[in-house]
C-alpha cells in the first residue's frame, strides 16, 4: 500500500526517537543518562493533580466544547492580561492537545501551497514539517552565535519573497535557550509591518528565564502588530505538564474559529480532565514556577563552565528555556577505532554508543557544528554526564 508523498516527505521527531532509544537502552539496564527530551525532571504541582483527580471523581470524563471549555479560555485570558499585558476575548482563545497540536493547526489554517514561512535557524525540530504539511515552504534564516542566535532584521529582510506569508519566532528559544529583547523584536516588527507578515510567536518557556531578562513577544509591541501575531502556549514546561497535553492559542477571533472548525473535524475536543487541571495550574499557587527555574539555573550554570572547560567546546550561556547548544565541530574529523565523527549524527550515535549519553544531534535543529543538551535532568545527573562526554571527546584521535 502506497503512502501518501507528504508523510514520505518528512522524517520522524529526532528528540522523541532518541528519548525512545535511550529509554529502550535503559529498560535493557544500561545506565544511560539522557540530555535527550526537553520534559521537566519536576512532578506536577499537587494542586493541579488535585483537580484532575477531582474533575474524574466528579465524571466530568465527556465531551467538552471543540476548542475548550469557558472555564479554561477565561483563565487564558485573565493569564495574558495578568502575566503579559494583553487583552483577550474567550472568542480569541482555543485550547488544544498539546503546544505541538496548536502549531500545527495555525499552520494548516493559515499556510497553502505556494507560500513560504520564515523560520531562523537552528529552530524547533517540528516547525519546518509543519509548515511542508500544511504545503508551504519552510524558509530557513540561519543566525550565528556571535548575535545570541537571533535573527536580526536585515536577515529576516534578505530572506523575503513575494511568496512569503508568515514568519516562526520562538523566544526563548529551543535549542539555544536565546531570548530577545524589546529592541530586537522591534526591529523585525518593522519588516513585519511593512511586508504585512503573519507572526506566529511560540512562547511556550515564556517563564523559564535567567540573568535578568524580562519577556516580550511581537504583540506587546502595539495593537497593528497584535493583529498580525498569534500566540502559540502551553502548559508543559511550565508547570511540569508534559503528559497532560494541553495548549493554547490567542489570536484574531476569525483565526480562533478556523482553529476551533478544523479541531472539530480532527481531535475534537481536549482531555476534560487535563482541561480542569490547566484551570487550576493557571488560577493556582504559582510558587513552584520560580522553584523549578532556580533549579534549572543552577544545573544551567554548571554545564556552561563545564563544557567551555572541554577542549575545542564552546557554550553559549542561555537567557532562557533549559537547553544549552554547544558547538563541538572540532572533534569533526576525528575517529575512535573504525568510527569516524563526521558531524553531529556520528558524534551523538558515538556518545550514546560508547558512552551511554543521549545527546540531540545540532543537525536536527538546522546547526550541525552544534548539539542539544537538555539539563532538565538532576544537578547530578548532569555532573555524571558531562564527565562521561569529556572523556569520550578526550578518546577521539
């Protein structure tokens, strides 16, 4: 039975197959430490469990409304107007399966073939399939480290056609951890006001910040650019909540409701438990935000020095999320035994074959000099992992 060309087209997830391989090497007994999968070491507040247990023991296990229940979306909009300054209707909101699901619905709602969409590089491992699902193009704009990994308004300029629709930004960013600043976004808001580019802005480690740096997003830049944005979120990394999957977006009201038509036609509604726990997540004690993030700036910390100690390494400090990205090219080239390293696939495969750590390969993120750790894993852990990858880096010749 033949498949059709656009599934054949695309690859699966990198980071779910490694945290797959990793998990299947553990479940074997191998004692293999992942920096794999970007999903928080923390449990799930006790609270937010609390109302999942409860919304059950209450049988409120049917469907809900499409695209969420009234309950949710006004938290979401008491969420934007406290945390970032923004106004909302619930007519503006949809809740979705996961902050994958809400990408992927914008892009089908909004794209078509023919169309382009810009995406700076290196970039989430699931926006360019997206974007070629939904039959538009994925324009790749790379950046360089030497600007944070960010994007600046000449390159997003250079990188324009008459075909192009949209444009992908992610603050802070996965897998590099960057985050822009107001002066930055302003920039490139000028280009987007004045080629009328839809923003699709994914704000999903929009807590997860360090050093100071304060968050903004495209539509807090004023009411035009507010119009052309929509804001992609969750609650995953936020509130440890990988496994509820609930997302959310804001946005015109026309776009919500082509979200919320295409949702009924697909998933239909969200879990009604996970949708009652995202209620208290969002309405709830916010205290374990700041814990989890101290955590995460500690381990960040360790692992920066740590690996701008290894030779040939060197690690950009991170303003946000719970990645670092260092570039490791210089063991390009280089062998152990018959495997040759030449790039970041051969250097993880090796890493995780020799010195049992998951690490993800840069190239997945459109940076192959580079690969992703993930330090959502305990400050010992980290400690343990980053030995066992300098002495696998010193073994190569």
């Amino acid at each position: 039975m033949e498949l059709a060309p656009r599934i054949r087209e695309i690859a699966p997830s990198p980071t779910l197959s490694l945290d797959a391989k990793a998990k299947a090497m553990k479940a074997e007994g191998r004692d293999v430490i992942s920096f794999g999968v970007g999903e928080p070491d923390f449990d799930t507040p006790d609270h937010i469990k609390a109302a999942g247990i409860k919304a059950i023991e209450a049988n409120f296990t049917r469907y809900t409304p499409t695209g969420g229940i009234v309950e949710l979306k006004k938290a979401v909009v008491e969420k934007f107007k406290r945390d970032n300054q923004l106004e909302y209707t619930p007519n503006q909101i949809v809740i979705n399966c996961g902050g994958k699901h809400t990408l992927y619905n914008l892009a089908q709602v909004l794209f078509s073939a023919g169309e382009e969409v810009v995406i700076p590089s290196p970039y989430w491992v699931s926006y360019p399939p997206i974007v070629s699902l939904a039959g538009a193009r994925p324009v790749i704009v790379p950046t360089v480290q030497k600007n944070d990994f960010k994007m600046t308004a000449g390159e997003l300029t250079a990188a324009l056609t008459p075909a192009t629709r949209g444009l992908i930004l992610n603050s802070p960013s996965n897998p590099t951890g960057s985050v822009y600043s107001r002066k930055e976004l302003e920039a490139l808001a000028e280009v987007v006001l004045e080629h009328k580019l839809i923003v699709i802005t994914d704000d999903i480690y929009e807590k997860i910040l360090y050093d100071g740096h304060v968050f903004v997003n495209m539509a807090n830049l004023g009411p035009e650019l507010k119009n052309q944005t929509i804001i992609a979120h969750g609650l995953a990394k936020t509130y440890a909540m990988t496994g509820w999957r609930i997302g959310f977006l804001a946005g015109p009201a026309h776009v919500a409701a082509a979200v919320d038509k295409l949702q009924s036609q697909s998933t239909s509604n969200p879990c009604s438990i996970a949708q009652k726990a995202a209620v208290a997540a969002l309405e709830g004690p916010q205290e374990s935000i700041g814990v989890m993030v101290a955590a995460f700036d500690e381990r960040r910390k360790y692992l920066v020095k740590a690996l701008n100690g290894i030779p040939g390494v060197t690690c950009f400090s991170p303003g946000g999320a719970f990645y670092v990205f260092p570039n490791v090219s210089a063991y390009y080239g280089k062998r152990f035994g018959d495997r040759a390293i030449c790039g970041s696939s051969d250097l993880c495969d090796y890493l995780l074959d020799e010195a049992l750590v998951a690490a993800v390969p840069g190239s997945a993120f459109g940076e192959d000099s580079c690969i992703r750790l993930s330090y959502a894993i305990s400050l010992e852990e980290n400690r343990r992992g980053l030995e066992r990858i300098a002495n696998a880096l010193a073994n190569l010749k």
